[in-house]
C-alpha cells in the first residue's frame, strides 16, 4: 500500500523517521496493520469490529491504517481499498474449514519498514499467532484483542483451554492485551496464565445509522441474528416459537444470516409446524442500513448462544432501541449483569425461553441507547492503546497532543456516514 502521505499541513513524508521532541500530529502517519482471519465481504462480529474501527482511523491524518486477511477462496483481489480502508489478503488453506493456514501472514507482519503497530484482531486461528511471531522476530510492537468464539464442535470447544495455553508466552510479550468484556478478559487471563499481567477490556459498538424512513416494529416479530451455526442457538428460538404463539398469535421468527445449519433449521421449523412463521434470509455486511432496518422491525432480538465474548448483533438491536433476550453466560452474561439484556438460564426449557420473550416483547427496553458503547468510543480507546505501543517503540517520541489537534477530540466529526 505504498502511496501518499496522508499527513496534516506540514507533515512530512509517511517515511519520515520519528524525531525526538515531535508530536504525532508532526510527523508521519502512525502506521497500524491490524490482522485477522477474515474481513468483509465474510460478515461475523470480529469482521464488523474491525470495519468499523479501521474506517474511523483511516479518515485521520495521524493513523495510517491498512487490514492485513486471509482469502481461502483464492478468487478475491491481493489489494484493494475496502470503504476507504487499505486491504490486504493473502491464500489461505483449507477451503472449507476454518483453521486458516496462511504461511504469508509472517513475510507481511515481518516487514519492519512499513509498520509500526501491528494489531491481532482474534487469537482462535493460526493467523494471529503468526502474525504475534512475527512481529516479534521484527521487534514491531504487537497488540492482541482476544475476540475468542465459540464454535458447533465439542472436541474443538474442549481444546480451547489448551489453545491458548499454548498461546501464552506470545501473549505475554505484547504491549497491550484486550478483551472485548470482562468474562473474556478473565477467562484468557486464567487459561493462557497469564499471572498478574494487566488486561484491558474495550467493548464492541453497536452503533447503525438511522433506519429507514417508515420502519416500524412488527407485532410479535422475533429476530435472532448470527451465522447459521447450531453454537449460535438460532434453533432455541424456533422451539420456542409454538409456545410463544400461545400468548401472541402473530408471532413468527426472521433468522438473519447464512451458513451450514440453515437445512436443519428448516427441518426443525417443519417438525414443530412453524414453517410459515420461520423465514431465513442474509443481510449484506455492507448495508448497515439495512440490518438498523431489520433489527429495528423486531419486537424482540433473541440471542441464544452457548457463547459470545462480546456480541455485535446485541449491542446492534439495543442501539436502536429494542429489548434483547439472551443466555446468561460469557460475554451476553456481562450485558445481564449490567441490566441490558434479559437473562434466560442456560439449558432452559423452550417453555422457559418463550416465557421471557413474551415479558420482554411487553415490557420497555431496559437500556436507553444513549447510554451504550460506540464504535467511536471503541475508535478513541484504540488511538490511545496505538500511542503508547509506538512510545514505547520509540522511546524519544513525545505522544501528548494539545487538545485542538487531537485525533480523539475530531472524531466524531470526522464523518458523517460513521
């Protein structure tokens, strides 16, 4: 991505060196690489973390951004420019499954002269673990955010502990370790052993532009938002779902997302005789707009899953407004606690589930979506984890910016389509 310097008047070029005594606005652009598994067109809750967090970097003239992924279709451009974000892929294997061997991770990490802040974005693939090794074989500072997951399969559920014990001597080594919620933080902090070593927790945005003109709530709409994965608990709904019809007869169900579980879900729908009141359909990753449109019809969002660090698609549906139901365990288990989300118990009958979401499609929304965490918030903590990474990098660069030029301080006005 070599190219013009997006400095601010008077900037030097973007491979200036850092100088002793000048501040970030005076020199070149920080350059970050953040590094995942999978980006966009894929649609999951990391690839919408790092879209809606890179976009808002890169419209700054201090912050340099490019998203450095994987593309095990072998089909998609090397380089391009995704939204305004600079995006690199490189082959990945196997195709059907998600482990993610990407041996070019390493060869691009590893460039030294090209960036310097290199951001894990996950840690459950080989990507992000060869991108740590080879940050650190470059001596790049490297920051991790878990965004750990959970997944259909027993077998690789129970050899996650494993994971990331083996994960922790990378871990270690980084300039800052975030967790996208508490439980997150906690857990990794536990299994990959990480001793007394200080963790940060920055949570995902949920904020969706306006829906559009004329959306309404649809009586006794039920969405459940995720890919079509049976962890993601898409099918607790549609049991649910005749026990609901007992007490709102309009009730049906609209399953936004597309993957590997959606026949069985047809064939469940058959089973209990709600198949005319299941519909299954996808949402482009891109239209924001159009999720707000969808997740603001709903007269509930239900969020069944065995696990979540810290969803995207709740924190979407409360950000316009409407009341959640979820399981009460990981990162949906924080939101819980903070009196966002209703709590069902993990393993609770469908009776039990479809009671709760009567009572939430009755009751107010618990949360006033003013009071909710942002992409932009998300944005500005990001700035100030890159800033003291390069610090330290660069130990006679003064970082402290004067408030009238401070990256934090414009961004919300940074642009209008964020």
């Amino acid at each position: 991505m070599e190219g013009a310097t997006k400095g601010t008047q008077g900037t030097p070029s973007r491979d200036a060196p850092w100088g002793e005594g000048m501040s970030l606005t005076s020199v070149r652009s920080l350059r970050v690489l953040m590094v995942c598994a999978r980006y966009l067109p894929d649609l999951g809750g990391i690839e919408t973390h790092v879209n809606e967090v890179a976009r808002r970097l890169t419209i700054l003239d201090e912050f340099d951004v490019t998203v450095l992924t994987t593309d095990r279709t072998r089909k998609r451009a090397s380089e391009e420019v995704v939204q305004g974000v600079n995006v690199l892929r490189v082959p990945a294997w196997p195709r059907e499954r998600d482990y993610y061997f990407a041996p070019q991770i390493s060869s691009v990490v590893g460039q030294r002269d090209r960036w310097d802040v290199i951001h894990c974005q996950g840690i459950h693939t080989p990507v992000p673990l060869l991108a740590m090794r080879a940050a650190r074989r470059a001596n790049i500072p490297y920051v991790v955010t878990f965004h750990t997951g959970g997944h259909s399969s027993k077998y690789r559920n129970a050899l996650r502990s494993i994971q990331w014990r083996l994960a922790g001597p990378l871990l270690r080594n980084a300039e800052s370790l975030i967790g996208v919620s508490h439980f997150e933080a906690k857990t990794i902090s536990e299994q990959a052993r990480l001793g007394r070593r200080s963790l940060s927790v920055i949570r995902n945005g949920g904020t969706l532009p306006p829906p559009p003109e004329g959306t309404a709530v649809v009586a006794g709409r039920i969405v459940t938002s995720g890919r079509l994965e049976k962890y993601k608990g898409h099918h607790r709904v549609i049991e649910a779902l005749p026990y609901v019809m007992r007490d709102i007869p309009e009730a049906h169900v609209i399953v936004l997302g597309s993957g590997s579980y959606e026949s069985e879900l047809r064939a469940l729908a058959s089973r209990l005789d709600v198949a005319d009141r299941v519909s299954i359909r996808q949402v482009a990753p891109a239209d924001r707009a159009a999720m707000a449109g969808a997740l603001a019809e709903a007269s509930v969002v239900a969020a069944l899953s065995d696990y979540e660090a810290h969803p995207v698609a709740v924190m979407e549906a409360l950000s316009v407004g409407r009341p959640v139901v979820g399981y009460d365990i990981a990162g949906i288990g924080d939101l819980v606690t903070e009196g966002w989300v209703w709590g069902i118990r993990p393993g609770s009958s469908a009776a039990t589930v479809a009671q709760t979401i009567v009572e939430a499609i009755s009751a107010r929304p618990l949360v006033d979506p003013a009071q909710l965490p942002t992409w932009d918030d998300c944005a500005k903590q990001l700035m100030r984890v890159y800033i003291a990474a390069a610090s330290i990098a660069f130990p006679s660069c003064r970082t402290e910016i004067s408030s009238s030029q401070h990256p934090i301080a414009r961004l919300q006005n940074a642009d209008p389509e964020l």
